[in-house]
C-alpha cells in the first residue's frame, strides 16, 4: 500500500489551504503522496471534470476546489485504516469519493457500489484512466451479497442509522468503518445510538471545518 503521510492539517483538523486554487502540488505536500500517484489523481480530475458537462457528479460549487473538497477530503482516510487493511468497500461511490481514491493511493482491493449505471460507466473510465483496477457493483447497496472486507467506507451516501445497517451485513466482526459527516453529524449520532450500540471516534476533518470523520467499530443492534 502507497503510505500518505499525516498531515499537520490532517491530524489538527484545521484547512490545509484557505484558498480555492487549491491543487495537486498543495495536496501531495499535505499527503506526501508520490509524483506518479499525484499524476493517476490527476489523470482521474481531468476526466471528472470532462464528464461532469454531461452528468452531474459532485456539486457545481465545488468543482473549482476539487482538490481540497474530494481529493484530500478522501485521501485523509487513508492514515485511519487499520494497519494491514487489504479488502475495502464504499457504499454509494458516486464520483469516486472516497473509495477510488483510496485505490489510487494504494489499498489492494477496493469494491465501489453504485447503482446510477451512469457513473459506474464513469468510474470504470476514470478507473482505466488511473491505471488501477477496483471491483465495481452496478447494484444497490441492499441487493449486495457475498462481498465482506475490513473496512467500509461512505460519504454523502445515507444517514448513519441506514450506513450501519449497511455496514453490519458486510464488514468482518473486528472491521472499522469510516464516514465523512457534515454539519448533521450529532442528530445522526443520537438516532443512530436508539437503534446500535458501537465504539465510535469522531476526527476532525483536514478538508472541511464543519465536517467530521466517524471511525466505528463493534457494531451491533441494540438490544432493550
């Protein structure tokens, strides 16, 4: 596995770069991430960018500040795998983020659930584009079976609540699981608690001062 070096930004929370010409050369000082990986990023930026004129894949907002707000907010999850990690899956991959990004930076075997065909065609593009090879699932996350890993991961995908539900049937009885939040966090916290009983961390993000990361594990149902 690629190593991304922890950041100042990533380990404070704090933003790495307040600007909005935010970009590749900023990310692979804040990540330490290698000139070839910062090109197959690149490469995958590029095409987001091409394909986002004809589907809408990430906000139109925040297409100026790609590099802080969707790759360094997915790249700041790589330091939190657990050491070893080998298998991971993201639920409602979308663009990408922060599952193919992940592969990119080196986790062996990454699955992506999408059940837009539309942007499973982009990523099997921007996969191709990138050099590198994830599983990719045309399906929603429910109708998944048969794939476990150590780790999931989710953002802007589901409520914490439905992202458990989701995460129980698939990670291994000691796997964590990674969510990036926003804002809402605390209400989908308290919900979640009426229905799971968890271990539960919550990290500052690097990209976004009102977002979290949840690192989770012992997931279960709460029994009353």
């Amino acid at each position: 596995m690629h190593c991304c070096a922890t950041s100042a930004a990533a380990t404070s929370g704090s933003l790495p770069d307040g600007r909005m010409d935010y970009g590749p050369d900023d990310f692979a000082a804040d990540t330490g991430v290698s000139r070839e990986t910062t090109q197959r990023l690149s490469a995958y930026a590029a095409l987001l960018v091409k394909w986002q004129a004809r589907i809408n894949l990430i906000s139109a907002t925040t297409i100026g500040d790609l590099w802080r707000r969707h790759m360094l907010d997915s790249a700041q999850l790589l330091p939190l795998l657990p050491p070893g990690t080998t298998i991971l899956v993201d639920l409602g991959s979308g663009a990408g983020f922060p599952g193919l990004v992940l592969s990119i930076l080196g986790v062996p075997e990454v699955h992506l659930i999408e059940s837009d065909q539309r942007k499973c065609v982009f990523l099997a593009e921007a996969a191709r584009a990138a050099g590198i090879a994830p599983v990719i699932h045309n399906k929603r996350i429910e109708s998944i079976d048969g794939v476990s890993a150590g780790v999931v991961t989710a953002r802007a995908c589901a409520p914490l609540d439905q992202l458990l539900t989701y995460a129980q049937r698939i990670l291994w009885q000691d796997g964590k699981a990674l969510f990036l939040k926003g804002a809402a966090v605390e209400e989908e916290l308290t919900a979640a608690h009426k229905n799971w009983t968890m271990d539960v961390e919550r990290l500052p993000s690097a990209s976004d001062p009102t977002g979290c990361i949840l690192r989770i594990g012992q997931v279960r149902r709460a029994k009353y």
